[in-house]
C-alpha cells in the first residue's frame, strides 16, 4: 500500500553536527524577535508541539492546542478559536488569507477545511483524503507532497484533484514551495535540494538540513533549523544562490519550524518541556519532589522502597527525527534515601529505542515495558537483573501504540491496552506469563467491554486479579472511570457504580479488597469528568477502595483528585500547588501517590526577514 507523506509545516526534525562543539559559529546579526504568543499541549505522553503557521498576509498566526486550532493577531491580541476537532490536529497550513487546512483523522475524514468564519468540512471523498499526511502550498492552484512506496520516492504536485508526480533519489523530506516562482525546494539526504530532486547544495558553513523548511518571500533565502552545541536545534537561513548559511537564534532548548509570510514576516516556535517525578501523602498535605530530571510515568516496587519511571531528554526535534530511537530509557530511584534525586540510582533497559512505562512482576524478579525495539511498537519482558535476553510478549506492531502494561497481583496476568488490528481502537488486553519462568502461559485476548463505547485507556488491576479499573474515553474531551470484570463484561449500558454514602476518604491502607467480579457482571462506572488530557493514566489504592486521576481543576491546573471506587461520592482535590499533574500511582502501603509533574509549551517568535 503507498503511503504519502506531504512534508513542509511539522514539528519533526534532526540532525547531526559535522563541525566539533568548539567549532559552533554564534549566531551573527541575529533578527530583532517579537514575541507573538504561548500554546499549551494538554498531556506529555502522546503529544507532539503545538504547531503554528503565519497567514499568507503576515498578519495573523495559526496554532494548535490538542483538538483546537486558534488564530491570533501577530501584533497581538485574543486568539479566535475555530470549530474544534476530534483528536489531536499536528499538521496545518494556510490556503490563503481566510482559509485552514488541518489533519485530523475521524472516521469520516482525514483532512479538513476550516473558514475562519464558519464551521469545518472535509475537503476530500476519494483516496487522496487517506494517503495524504501534510500538505504544502494551495492544494486548488500549488500544492506539493511526497509520496513513498517500496518503488521509493516521488514528488507529487497537486491541484484540486489532479496529481502528477516525479521520481526523486535519495531519502528526501519536507517540500515548500518558492513563492517567486512556484519551484518545490525538499531536503534530501540532510542537505537542500533546489529544485526537488536536483543536487544538494553544500552551504557554507556546512550544516546538516532539517525541516521543516520555508523560502522567504522573494525565494532569495531558506529558513531551516540545525543542532548547536547542546545537541538542540537552532533556526538558520540559508541564501541558496550564494549558497551561505548564518545561525538566527540561540535559545536553550529548541528554535524550530518557520514559516514565512508575503509582507516578509517569519515565524517560528521555541520548545519548553519540563517533568519531574513527585509524591503526597494520601491524607493530602504538601507535595515532595522526588527527582531533578526528566521523567515520567512513575511504578513502585511491590516490596522495596524503589519507583520506576521513563527519563532522558525526549521530544527534541532530533529525537523525533531519529525514530524509534529516542532518548527514553528505564530507571529507578530509592525513595527511602535522600530525595530529590538528581539522576537514577540504577538504570533498568537502555536500548537503542523508546522505552518507558514499566511494571515489576509481584515478585520482584521480572520487568515489563513498553519499547520500540526492533521496530515494534510492544509489551517486552526481561529480567531485573538483566541475565538473559528481553523477550517480545505482544505482536500488534509499528505504529500500535502500546500503552503501559500492569501485572496482576497474583503474577499471572499482564493486561495492557493497544490498538486493535482490524479497525486501529484501543482496547484492552491481557497475556498469560509466569512470573517464576518469564514462560507466556497464554495467548493475547482481547477483553471485551461491552457497552463501553469509546477508546480503552489505561487500566489497573483491582485486588483479587478478578477484575480492573479503567479509563474510557467517550468522546473529544469526554472520559469515563469504569471498573469491569477481567474476563470481559456483562451485556447492557454501563451502570452507575454500587455502593453507599458520602463521608471523607478513609485511609487507603485499610482492610476490605474490591470483590471479584465475574464475567456476567457487567461494567460500571465509577466516575465521568471532561479533560482534554487523553493520557493521563490512573492509579488503584491496594485495597481497590480508592483510585486516583488527573483532571483539570478550577486554577486551570490539571491536578491529582481521588475518589472512592465503590461509592456514588465526588472526587476529592488531593494536589493544590499551580503546575501540571499527570499518571498517578499509589505506593504499596497506601500511604502515598506519585506523580508526573509537567510542563509543556511553544512559543512562538516573529521577525522581519532582512
């Protein structure tokens, strides 16, 4: 099956210094920046940038926030917010003055218009909407693309519905059209290629190339970024006629994805993406910081005082770009000793690829994780002492997307949730694996929710190895809490969960485990609340009394809250400080909840191209 790639306006990109560190030229004659404005992403997991472009007239900047494409003014002023999407929207461009094209893949569609004056509408019916990933240019008069298959690469012009289309040699990517002349400039193996598919320009001095790329307006001048000494990536231009290239900005993380306007206005994003790790007590109080660095996705011990958690200096534009090898490993910090931790205390999986998301077998003696070794997108398991190979347990492949395995308190069961091969939905499953042997006693199923409609989340065991807590989501910015049997659940709606009065929460290290529920029984819910946070996990007291979400709070913050599971109570604000809270998890005894501290934001910065 061919698969079209139109790359020119996305936040994905890498290179590789040629000159040593010492060497880094600083950035001469830089533009004299204006700030335009800030966009927040709702999660970290499963998130990219935020992504923005300026009008073709200069005068106004487009950008993303999940599901929501805003306008703004560059010279300042209250976004406008446009008709909302279903899913994450990545990729847009502008058409012309009044008009949005963005990728939001439905059911019904891929790629969608939007007047800034009225609602959305899908812009194909035929196969292009499928194949189709980014676009370039006015897609009616001068729209560019690249199309890839196992013949290999094309350049593919588009206008309305007519496509013709060029072979190109070489690993070529992100194409802009020149506004002078309508000539498609591309990278091609990391270097400019002006026209498409000609031979690579050799700057001076010489830069690996990556995108996205944009020609000022009069076509004299490239904008491109490329990494500096830290490893993050800068913005340059280049002057393809002289064939010089000159560094533009020098910020501490990364300078990237232009764009450019008629009246000369360039546009382009900073990155700031911060996480840590951090834990309350369950009676509420002052949150504690446990770790200094970069991480996420926090899994205790079932026994030893030790939280596991995904780290490394991810979602740089050259991480991306390097995929499936990205700087997510595996460790661990001893929460018993002095905290914050500055860097972890052991390292459990290290591989060239993604790997995070962790779980201990009940004892102790095995791993499971989510990686992207050898190209796949799966549950692995290894032993935690690191003797013997990792072992693949689920075959749903590249581009799944896996998400973080539990085992069962009894050692028998992995449940995890995945996309589904047939239709791509996300549900659950379980693996039968023997905690002793690392042997897989039974094959992957899938467990069947019924009258759960939406997409499976995250999802927890409940005492017992009987039945687990989950989340659903429903619909765009709409969630649900259910608990269901292991086994599958009951025909019918999901019900109201069971259960008696109000009163505040009791100490989550007390007596009484959630009862098993049989495979009649059918699933409840416990809780619904509205987030845009699509991946924000939960985490199950020991005792399956209580279990703890991210939601947002009234301070605009999405903070930790806890409710009972078996009880028709409202949730309880546990976090009250002023940052992002996300993947909770409660300690063995009960007596704490950790958590993911985040930040996650692009600036967005304008000049006038000289």
């Amino acid at each position: 099956m061919l698969v079209l790639v139109a790359v020119t306006i996305a936040a994905v990109a890498a290179l590789m210094l040629r000159r040593p560190a010492s060497e880094e030229l600083p950035a001469t004659d830089p533009p004299e920046l204006s700030y335009v404005t800030t966009a927040h992403q709702y999660g970290v997991v499963g998130y990219r940038d935020p992504f923005g472009a300026v009008s073709p007239d200069g005068t106004r900047l487009a950008y993303t926030e999940g599901r929501f494409i805003r306008v703004v003014p560059i010279g300042g002023g209250a976004p406008v917010t446009l008709a909302a999407g279903e899913g994450q929207i990545r990729y847009l461009a502008w058409v012309n003055d009044w008009t949005i094209i963005a990728e939001d893949p439905t059911k019904f569609a891929r790629w969608w218009w939007y007047d800034l004056t009225s609602s959305r509408r899908r812009m194909w019916g035929h196969q292009l909407d499928g194949q189709l990933r980014q676009l370039t240019g006015d897609i009616t008069k001068r729209g560019a693309a690249l199309l890839f298959s196992s013949a290999g690469a094309e350049l593919v012009r588009l206008s309305g519905d007519e496509v013709t289309s060029t072979e190109i040699e070489g690993r070529p990517s992100w194409p802009a059209i020149r506004p002078t002349d309508d000539v498609v400039g591309c990278i091609i193996n990391l270097r400019l290629s002006v026209p498409c598919g000609s031979a690579p320009l050799e700057l001076e001095p010489t830069r690996d190339v990556y995108g996205p790329i944009t020609f000022a307006a009069d076509g004299s001048t490239v904008y491109f970024s490329s990494p500096n000494e830290r490893g993050m990536v800068e913005l340059w231009s280049a002057d393809p006629a002289m064939r010089r290239s000159r560094r533009l900005s020098n910020f501490s993380r990364d300078a990237y994805a232009p764009s450019a306007a008629s009246n000369g206005t360039v546009v382009f994003k900073t990155q700031t993406y911060r996480t840590h790790l951090a834990d309350i007590a369950f009676t509420g109080g002052p949150t504690r910081q446990l770790t200094t660095f970069q991480s996420e996705t926090p899994s205790y011990h079932p026994s030893n005082p030790l939280i596991a958690f995904t780290y490394g200096t991810w979602r740089r534009v050259i991480d991306d770009a390097k995929y499936p090898d990205i700087a997510q490993e595996i460790g661990v910090v001893d929460v018993s000793q002095q905290v914050p931790a500055d860097k972890p205390s052991q390292v459990l999986e290290n591989s060239d690829s993604e790997d995070q998301a962790m779980t201990w077998s009940p004892n102790g003696q095995w791993i499971a994780f989510h990686s992207h070794k050898e190209m796949s997108d799966d549950v692995w398991l290894r032993r935690t002492d690191g003797n013997g190979p990792d072992k693949r347990l689920t075959f749903l492949g590249r581009g799944a997307e896996v998400g973080w395995p539990r085992w069962s308190p009894d050692g028998k069961t992995i449940l995890l949730n995945g996309a589904r091969k047939r239709d791509g939905a996300s549900v659950l499953y379980t693996i039968g694996v023997n905690q002793d042997t690392g042997d897989t006693t039974s094959e992957l199923r899938e467990i069947e929710v019924t009258g759960a409609t939406g997409e499976m989340g995250h999802a927890e065991w409940m005492p017992g190895s009987g039945s687990l807590i989950a989340t659903l989501k429903e619909g765009p910015g709409r969630h649900a809490i259910i608990l269901a049997p292991a086994s599958g659940g009951g025909g019918g709606p999901l019900a109201p969960a069971s259960g008696g009065g109000g009163g505040p929460l009791a100490p989550a290290s007390g007596g009484g485990g959630e009862p098993d529920r049989g495979a009649g029984e059918r699933a409840s819910i416990v809780h619904r609340f509205e987030s845009e946070h699509d991946f924000a996990g939960l985490g199950v007291s020991p005792n399956g009394r209580f279990v703890a979400f991210a939601a947002p709070a009234p301070d605009g913050f999405f903070q930790i809250f806890v409710k009972a599971a078996d009880a028709n109570t409202p949730p309880v604000q546990l976090t009250t400080d002023r940052s992002n809270k996300t993947q909770p998890a409660f300690s063995p005894d009960g007596s704490r909840i950790a958590f993911t501290v985040w930040s996650y934001t692009a600036a967005f910065w304008s000049f006038a191209a000289r």
